[in-house]
C-alpha cells in the first residue's frame, strides 16, 4: 500500500471544514447553554407571575369582604378616600 502526500490545496480544504465543525460544534454550545439559562430565568419569573396572581386574587377577596362590611354600615353610596368621607346615594 502506498502512501502519497495530499495536494496542499486538499489538505487546506480539509482542515478549513474541521475547523468550521469545531466551530458550528462550539457555538451549537454556547447557545443551549444561553437557551438553559433564559428557560430557567423564564421558569422563575412564571412562578413570581403565578404568586403575585395568587395575592392578587386574596388582595380582591379582601376588598369584596370590606366593601361587604361598609355597605352593611354605611349602605349604598359612595366614598371619597381623599377626604375619608361617605355619600349616601
């Protein structure tokens, strides 16, 4: 079996398509790593979004209780928070 030298040209080829693999390989690297870290931030800020609904909705609860209350109070009206008064309707 002979062995014979590659034309300089090929070789060139070879290793410039090497190198790109190396390179695609790398940067395919790179972006799951950046993929991974943007799914876990997304996974976080979905948990944040999901307790804030959750005291939004007990905030809601709360208000519904109150207003319950002031009504059996004071009755149907209106109230102006600035000056802490009450208008019957």
């Amino acid at each position: 079996m002979a062995t014979r030298k590659l034309d300089k040209e090929h070789l060139e080829q070879i290793q410039s398509l090497r190198q790109q693999y190396a390179d695609n390989a790398n940067f395919i690297g790179n972006i799951s790593i950046e993929r991974f870290t943007l799914e876990t931030r997304l996974d976080e800020i979905a948990r944040l979004h999901d307790e804030e609904l959750a005291k939004f909705e007990t905030i809601r609860m709360r208000e519904t209780d109150l207003m319950a209350k002031l009504k059996e109070r004071y009755g149907d009206g209106s109230i102006d928070i600035e000056a802490g008064t009450f208008t019957e309707s």
